[in-house]
C-alpha cells in the first residue's frame, strides 16, 4: 500500500498538485475553500500534506511525504524529514512575534497574579529547562513522566523533554499512586516531574506525597524527581533522588540547540483506556503531528493574529497536549492557560475569565457546560463575553439543551459552535464544523476535515454506502497525526484498531450520516464509557472494584447521566452477606480511588447474587446496560442465558437514575 514517493524540497517543493494548491492558503475561509481542499486532500493526498507541510522550518526535507500499510500496522509521514517541533512553535516566532504573549497563564485564585510569557520568555525558559534535563542525564529517547498541575511550567518542561528529543509522557494528577506507577512502569521512566501541592478549587493536592507512593512500588527505573516549589508547604525528600526545580533550572544557560528529530522520532505517549486490559501508551511522532496539530488548530478555531485562546482541558489529556501546548504555539498564538476549575470561586469563573481576557475562542467540555446550566443562567448574565467568536465542544457528545444553551447564553445566539470528533489516538481533530465556512447542527461533529476520509461499516465491515445511514465509525485513509503504535505492544495497537475492520481504521465509536452527509457521533461501541468527558475502560474499574477482599465479581456498564453524560454503575457479587451496605459501598469507592483514581467511582453499586451469563461465561452486559438505565423496553432474547432467573432478580433491585 506505498504511495508513491513525492519528490520534495523545503522551500521549493515539486509536487504532483495543481497550480491552485501551490498558493494555497492553509486558512479556509469559505466553503469554495473547503470544498476545494476536502477535494485535493483526497485526490492528491500527498500533494496536499507535502503542501501544507512546507509552512514549517525543516532541517532536511522528507524523502517520501507518506508510506502505510493499515495491516501491520506501519504508518509513516515525511520519513527522512529531520526537524525539532519547539523550533516550530518557538523559535520560528522570535523574529515576528517574541514580544506576543504565548501563554497567558489564570491561577486557581481568582486574585492571584497572571502570569504572562512572550514567545521570547517561553523560549528561554523552554531551553533553561532543557539544558538542566540534560545536566541530569536525559537523552533522546528517554521517557520522562509528568504529574504536574495546570501551571506553566508543565507546558514548559514539555517543551523542553520535545527540545531534546526526550519523549514526555503527562499522567492526569487526579489519577491515583497506582495508575501512576503503571504508567511509570510502563514506559520505564528516568524522570519524573511534579510540584509539590496542587490547589485546585477549594482542594489542597499532595502532589509530591502521591509520587513518592508511586516510586515506592518497584519503579527502580527513576533516577530523580524534580519538583517545582509551587505552593511551597512542607514536602518529604528523598535525598539524591529529589530535586528541586529552581535549583536545577534556573541558572540554566538561556538557549538550547535543538536536537534533530527524524519526523518519524517518538513525540510522546498517552495513555487511555480501551475495552481491555490497562491502559494502553498512545504514540505519537513528530512531523505528521506537528502538521496536523497546526492546520486543525487554524481552520476549527479561525484563529487570526492577536486572538485570545481558551481551552479548559488539562494538559494530562490530548486536547490539552494538541490544543494547549502544541496547535495554538505552531500557530504562533496567545493559549490561555487555566489552574482552577469552572465552579470555583464561583459558577461564573469560566465568564470571569473570557471577560477579564476578552478571549475570542473558548473550547470546553459537554459535562462542564451541562454542569454549569444545572446552575442557572444568572451565573453567566452581566459578563462581557462580546469577544467571543467561536466556541468549542470535545470529548463526548453534546445534548441538544447543553447546546442551545451554550448557544443561546455563552454565544448570544450568533457564535458559531464547533463540536469537535476526535481521540487520544487521532492526535487532533478529524470531524467538525469550520465556523462561518461549513454548516452546524446541534449534537452533530458535521464534516470531516480536508485530509480524513471516515465511512460506516456494519459488523461485517463493509462500507455502508449512501446517506440517511448508521453504522460503526472507521477511517479508510492516513492523516498526519495518527497512532503509530501502543507502546511496547505493537501487536495491541494492530488488533485494537486495525485488525477489526481489514484495511481500515475503527475508532470504537458508532455513528450515524444524516440525509446531508453530516456526521453525528453516537457514542462507543465497545467496553469503554465516557465520564465527565474522561474515558474509563468498565474492565479497568472491575478489575479495580475487585480488589476489595469481599468481591467475588463484578460487572461495569455505563448509563445516561445528566450531567456526566455517563454514570458508572457497578454490579457487585459478595463472598459474605453483606451487613452494611453504606459502609461496603464506601469500601468500593476506596478502592476503586486507589487503584484508578477519583474519577473512575462508581455512582451507583448494586449488590447481586448473580450475574447474567451466556453458556460460554460471557457476562451479558447489554442487559445490565438496560437494567442500569432503567431501560423498561424487554430484555430482548435471553434464551441464550446459563441463568435467565438472574435478570428479574436484578431488576427488582435496580437502584433509581440518578437525578442530577
Ligand atoms: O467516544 C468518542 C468521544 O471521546 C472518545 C475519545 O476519548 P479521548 O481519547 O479521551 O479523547 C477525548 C478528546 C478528544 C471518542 O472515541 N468523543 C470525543 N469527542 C466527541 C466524542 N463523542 C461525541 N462527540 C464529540 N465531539
């Protein structure tokens, strides 16, 4: 599956395109534009990337723009292209923009001072931190774990691991010790960095203490711990392994040559859940992310010179790596940077700061804007928020009330919404509306972006052709910012996403194409529920749940939630009667916190005695979905079940929806 080679070179690239494409403006701005580069990307894919691609500073060009095979898998964008992604977001600017702000950084308090960094700031703080994660040994190559909070020395010392060529893997601080020494472990991390506390809304985080219980349990492969004094109490030290930042950092020298990076190098991991198993490292490389990163970051949020942007994500997850960090610095734009929460001090903390920095793009998740209108709109009324251009949505989907009121009281009724597809493993956004240039429809991600050719397959996988039509989401052809592998388990990234559907990319969601084409994300398909926008394998949260030494099994299955979007309810069989139920469900979301972290509790636990079972011992989870949804239509055919007794037993014990 070669494509064939296309002859490049920087700056005066021969490309297979036609003259249009020569002078293309990677902007869209209308929807000739769009129609036009949707038409080019998939006729001329690698004239179009190739394009696209010589916008940046290569240090050698690429010798082929693009080489897959979706069977291995092994996927490869501008091998041969040497290049270091900070130059791009960083060095690149200084002549043009060193005096802009980069990122504009919003403490947890409200009265706290805002920090600001020019690119030129950015920069050397950038190769300050680099050079003293070399004085520490790190090489290229290195996997170097973060558990940092939402301050900017988090984005900093990202940029820094990708200045030399070390590949940085961010752990969301809300995870637990445990979840942490897997990811650690996993990867075989030299360095971890964190702060000492994190104050988030009205919680004080022992950062630093949740490290030190990670390390304790078998990660030999640490050799030191660099801790930002970020609140300042008292921390535990653990002399020669511990390091404090500003003495290692700050008498840096300010500059930092830029390791050369193959386009094809190892950017970072990620982890996520999938149906089975741990959670698995999502690899991404340099150039095809760089490029992808960019061109959507551009084209969903229009971003023009002097914009504020505000994305709500934290950093530990991808849209904080590609919409924080990454898109908006390569686009050479302001990233607002945000400690707290949308809750604290108060619900209008989000409208206090798009006021306060008169953001013009504002990107957030459903559950925060559900939680938010749960609240009442006075908490948004009396701001200023006429700034406001576009306004984004990502990481599950959003109910047509969150969008009519995101529409109605955050956009005055005129700000075009973009809800954004896209997954850890895609590295950026594939389907969404363009604001002004294509059309939106609430609860619909609408078209995909020039480059990404999506199509339903049924379970059979073949491609369910026309419109009006519904089926199970898959990406035919490579765009730039694909997974290359799971890390250390190439065989894991092949039978998850490559072996389901031959020749495709199945992303584990449903989907349905309306009459006009536009695509509308149902949900997943597969063992894997969306919380909060945080995505949590059900086997992850039993394996967990059945670490308690009174559970002899347990069943995971999400339902609609309304504000998290999806509930985790919990069905849990006991060796022993149980005699307080309060004090043993307590016990579950101890553990559960533990082993996983806060966000994967369950919000409901039902006690059962069995559970539904085919012949083989397969748990029938789609009957504990209805039962946890309280789902009154049948069971459907349960003829199949060892034990069909079991289902009334359960229901009759079904505990209520939740309510708010
Ligand atoms: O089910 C889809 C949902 O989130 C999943 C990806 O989760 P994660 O890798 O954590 O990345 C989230 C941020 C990009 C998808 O498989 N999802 C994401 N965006 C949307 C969505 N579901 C519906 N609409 C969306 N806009």
């Amino acid at each position: 599956m070669d494509s064939s080679p296309v002859k490049s070179t920087f700056g005066k690239a021969e490309y297979r395109v036609q003259d249009k494409l020569k002078t293309m403006n990677p902007l869209i701005q209308t929807r000739a534009d769009y129609d036009l580069a949707y038409q080019k990307s998939v006729e001329d894919p690698e004239g179009f990337w190739a394009e696209l691609a010589s916008t940046f500073e290569w240090k050698k060009p690429w010798d082929s723009v693009l080489k897959w095979d979706f069977i291995k898998p092994d996927i490869q964008w501008f091998a041969g292209g040497k290049l270091n992604i900070t130059e791009n977001c960083l060095d690149r600017h200084l002549a043009t923009r060193g005096d802009q702000t980069a990122i504009l950084w919003e403490p947890n308090d409200p009265n706290a001072e805002v920090r600001r960094y020019t690119y030129r700031d950015l920069y050397h703080e950038v190769c300050k931190t680099a050079n003293s994660l070399k004085a520490l040994g790190v090489k290229k190559g290195d996997r170097i774990c973060f558990y940092m909070p939402m301050v900017p020395e988090l984005a900093i010392a990202v940029l820094a691991c990708a200045r030399i060529g070390a590949v940085h893997s961010v752990v969301f601080a809300g995870f637990s010790a445990n979840a942490l020494a897997d990811r650690v472990k996993d990867a075989a991390c030299k360095v971890v960095i964190c702060s000492d506390y994190n104050d988030r809304g009205s919680k004080h985080i022992p950062v630093k203490e949740v490290v030190d219980q990670a390390l304790a349990m078998d990660c030999d492969c640490v050799e030191h711990v660099l801790v930002l004094k970020h609140t300042g109490d008292p921390v535990q030290w653990t002399e020669g392994r511990d390091l404090w930042w500003h003495d290692q950092v700050d008498h840096q020298p300010d500059t930092c040559p830029a390791e050369v990076m193959d386009s094809e190098d190892m950017l970072f991991i990620l982890y996520t859940s999938g149906s089975t198993g741990k959670p698995k490292g999502v690899v991404h490389t340099c150039g095809g992310y760089m490029v992808f990163t960019w061109y959507s970051f551009l084209n969903v949020f229009q971003y023009q010179d002097n914009d504020v942007y505000f994305c709500t994500a934290d950093i530990g997850w991808i849209t904080g790596h590609s919409y924080i960090v990454y898109g908006p610095l390569l686009a050479g734009a302001t990233t607002l940077m945000f400690e707290g929460v949308p809750t604290y001090p108060t619900p209008s903390r989000f409208w206090d700061i798009v006021d306060k920095h008169k953001v013009n793009q504002f990107y957030t998740a459903p559950t925060a804007i559900r939680a938010l209108m749960a609240m009442g709109e006075e908490w948004v009324t009396g701001h200023d928020l006429s700034s406001l251009k576009v306004l984004g949505s990502v990481g599950e989907p959003i109910n047509e009330e969150a969008w009519k009121w995101y529409h109605d009281h955050v956009g005055r009724g005129t700000v075009p919404i973009v809800d954004t597809w896209w997954q850890t493993e895609t590295g950026g956004i594939l389907i969404s509306p363009l604001p002004n240039v294509t059309p939106m429809k609430p609860c619909y991600a609408t078209l995909p972006l020039p480059g990404i050719q999506p199509c339903l397959v049924n379970s059979s996988g073949e491609e369910i052709e026309g419109n009006d039509v519904e089926g199970l989401l898959c990406m035919k052809f490579p765009w730039p910012s694909i997974l290359r592998t799971t890390y250390g388990d190439h065989e894991r990234c092949r039978t998850t996403y490559f072996s389901m559907y031959k020749g495709m990319y199945f992303t584990g969601d449903g989907a349905r194409r309306d009459a006009d084409g536009l695509y509308r994300i149902i949900g997943r398909v597969d063992d894997v529920i969306n919380v909060s926008g945080h995505r949590i394998g059900t086997a992850e949260v039993e394996n967990a749940i059945n670490c308690h030494p009174d559970v002899v099994e347990s069943a995971v299955v999400g339902y609609p939630h309304p504000i998290k979007g999806q509930g985790i309810y919990a069905y849990v069989i006991t060796q022993h009667e149980v005699k307080d139920e309060a004090a043993f469900r307590k016990e579950v979301l101890q553990v559960v916190t533990k082993e996983i972290g806060p966000i994967a509790k369950p919000d409901q636990i039902q006690l059962v005695t069995g559970l539904p079972k085919t012949r083989s011992g397969k748990i029938m989870r789609r009957i504990l979905r209805k039962i946890a949804s309280a789902d009154t239509s049948g069971m459907g055919d349960t003829s199949t079940l060892l034990n069909p007794e079991i289902v009334d037993e359960i229901k009759a014990g079904a505990l209520a929806p939740t309510k708010s």
